[in-house]
C-alpha cells in the first residue's frame, strides 16, 4: 500500500475490474494515492486520454463501491480507494 490508501478487499473488487482500464484504474490509485480525474487520465491512458472512458469506468467503480468521488470548486472530481467491506 504505498499510497497510503485503505488495503484492497480483492474478492470483492474482482468482479468491477475484469475491465483493462478499471483494474489500471485500481492498480493506479492503490499506488499513487487519491488523484484528480485529470492526472488519474493521463496515468492510466497517457497524455491523449479521453475524459469521457475515464468518467465512465471510474463511475462504474464508484457505483459498485471501489471508489470514492469527491468533486472539487473547479469540477473536477478526485477519485480515491473506498475503504474495504
């Protein structure tokens, strides 16, 4: 846990991340810590990322639970590791 994020419940997370860019999402912020959807982009799809795949997978992990959404002034939301059930 170098990012100082809760542990990972993997039992619990591995039906939300079958999908490529959802498990980058998990790996990403289980390193880095909680990010805004911007630098959470370009980790996980590069400079060119497309905030719209971002939006959606992320939200399907904030729906299901893996994720926190907390929206910025400007926005932006940063999304972090929901703690573990």
């Amino acid at each position: 846990m170098l990012g100082g994020e809760p542990p990972a419940n993997w039992i619990a997370l591995a039906p939300l991340i079958k999908h490529p860019t959802r498990r980058l999402i998990v790996h990403t912020l289980r390193r880095e810590g909680p990010l805004p959807a911007s630098e959470l982009g370009c980790a996980v799809d590069g400079p060119n990322f497309r905030r719209a795949r971002l939006s959606y997978h992320a939200n399907v992990l904030v729906g299901g639970g893996a994720l926190k959404a907390k929206q910025l002034a400007s926005g932006e939301n940063v999304y972090s590791l929901a703690p573990t059930r």
